[in-house]
C-alpha cells in the first residue's frame, strides 16, 4: 500500500462503496456482491466505518463485528473481503453445524499474525520469550472439532473467518453467521447483562470498601468501571504468564454471600480460579474454585458464585489461571 494513499484515507477516510468504485480490476459482479452485502448492512443497522488504509470497522449494538477489507497484507492485492470475529460464534457448535458452516469457517479461518498456527516460532511474542527454536510440544487449539497446533499455546485471540470475493453462496454464509451473532444477547459497558443470582443481594462499593489491591494491573477490577479492562496476554500492556494473582482488604471483615467476574470487551476468559479468604494475620482459606465460566459466554456478562462459608473474613485472595483473557470486573456480594 503506498504511503500516499494510506496518508490521503487518514485524512478523507472514505466510504468502503467510493473506494471498490475506483478499483478497475473489480468485475461488475464482485461490485454487484459487495453493494448486496452493504445493502444487507444498511437494512441490518450495521456501520461500516472507515479505520486504517483499505479497511472499514463493522460494528452494531455496540460490538464490533469484523472488517471490510481491500487486499490484505499485500499491496498489490486488489480483492475484497468480509471477516467476521468468531470467539463467540464457536461456541454456538449446534447452530454452526445444522447450518452447514463447519467446512466453510475451517476453510476460511484468518488468524492475527501473532496467532498464527502455520508460523510458529516467527512472530514477535515468539522472539521475545525465546521460543523461536522450541521443539518442546505445546497446548492446540481446537475449533470446530479441527485442532491447530502451534508452539507459543499462548491461545487463538485472533481467528476470524475471511470471505474473499465472495460469490452469493458464500455472501449467504456470511450473513447466516451476522445474523446470528446479532442475536446473542449482549452486554455494553454502559449497560451489563447482571447476573439473577444476585437479587436481592447487596453488592459492596468496590471503590470505597476494597483497598490494598496487591496488583496495579487488577485495579481496574475494582473500580466500578466496565469500560476499563485487565489483560492477561503476550502484548507488552497485558500481564504475561499462565498464573494471575490478586489480594485485597475490605474495609470490614465481611462475610460475602456471593463474589462475580464480569466479561468485558471480548469473551476471552479465564480457564480457572480460586477465591480465598483470610484473617488480618491469618492463613489463606480456600472458599471456591471454578474451572470456567459457563456458555454461552458474552460480553459485559456477570457470572456469579456462591461463598460457602459464613465466617467473616477481611482479606480476600483471587488466582485466575489462563494466558489470554479479559475482564472487567470483580463483584462482591453480601
């Protein structure tokens, strides 16, 4: 892509349907495809807005759905391209198969560079832990029953499924998974799906009742803002590693009935954890462990707990496992 046409898009950030307008190497059916498909947006109240060079943010009810994209990676690549998020749409397995996308989403996945499963090794998380060279075995994924070997097991944050020039079949397939995906129940940051166990329940003012956070990292789990995030992952601003341990003081010894994580940003989500208790000076004393969050997973949803113990404890003590996950709250209930 030459610099002057990703300096003159900052500036104008132009409409995706003006930009496949001056492509002459477009056939008059991909335009056709591609006008179907902003029709089909148009009708379904999904914006399509400009966000780099040759790429347009699809985006509804507050979500961010994929991409439009003109080439990709390759400037001399002139083809369009739907990609749609898939790190919610592949726990739906049921709807996915009764539809008949299996092979088409396995056959179309697109991976962030870092995610990679064909170049393990080369990218940049790689060279900085030093596993360039590791011929030590590491953890697949599996999608979709197809598992994806790849030796950073830092976790797939990445997979998309990419439809390339789509002909009608493959725009249809594209519009079976938005269609869907519009209809899993979200939250938004300014209006979370709060869980039913905890009615009736009070919750504790995290911002004026937790303190002594032992991890700076954490503290945007408390304090009562699911617009901020914690981070576990392999990018410098995230928190690297399989084990994440927090420690906090109420202002009170409390007995809490119930404790919730809240989802944010994306469903990545821990593979586990384990909630303590303590006195002021005393031993850790375990109250819970969890092994997952349950399905269906979605954004800025609670998933609350249980405490089973009515002693009153001051100090309280949460380890997540998991190298890539996002949350944006701890709840605490009493």
């Amino acid at each position: 892509m030459s610099e002057t046409i990703a300096k003159k898009q900052q500036q104008t950030k132009p409409k995706f349907e003006d930009v496949i307008a001056t492509r002459a190497s477009m056939t008059v059916g991909d335009r056709q495809i591609a006008h179907a498909f902003l029709d089909y947006c148009k009708a379904n109240k999904i914006t399509y807005r400009w966000s780099s060079t040759n790429r347009w943010t699809l985006s509804a009810k507050s979500k961010t759905l994929g991409y439009l994209a003109i080439g990709f990676r390759n400037k001399d690549d002139n083809s369009w391209s739907i990609m749609i998020g898939l790190n919610e749409f592949l726990q739906y397995e049921d709807f996915i198969n009764k539809q008949g996308l299996t092979e088409t989403i396995l056959n179309n996945l697109n991976y962030c560079e870092k995610c990679n499963p064909n170049a393990c090794g080369s990218c940049n998380f790689a060279k900085k832990h030093g596993c360039e060279n590791c011929t030590n075995p590491c953890p697949g994924t599996v999608i979709l029953g197809k598992e994806f070997h790849k030796k950073t097991g830092n976790g797939l944050c990445g997979a998309m499924t990419r439809f390339k020039n789509p002909d009608a079949k493959a725009l249809k397939n594209a519009q079976n998974i938005l269609d869907f995906w519009l209809a899993i129940p979200q939250g938004t940051a300014s209006r979370p799906i709060f869980a039913p166990a905890t009615a009736g329940l009070t919750r504790i003012d995290n911002k004026t009742s937790v303190s002594g956070i032992s991890d700076e990292n954490m503290a945007n789990l408390f304090n009562g803002k699911y617009n901020s995030y914690f981070y576990a992952g392999s990018y410098d601003y995230m928190s690297i590693g399989n084990s994440h341990s927090i420690e906090f003081e109420l202002d009170k010894p409390t007995a809490l009935a119930m404790y919730s994580l809240v989802t944010g940003l994306r469903i990545d989500v821990p593979h586990g954890w384990s909630f303590y208790g303590a006195e002021p000076n005393g031993s850790w004393t375990l109250l819970d462990v969890q092994h997952e969050l349950p399905a269906p997973k979605a954004r800025y949803m609670e998933n609350a707990y249980s405490v089973d113990t009515t002693k009153a404890y001051q100090r309280y003590r949460i380890i997540f496992q998991g190298t890539h996950f996002v949350l944006s709250q701890v709840h605490l209930y009493v």
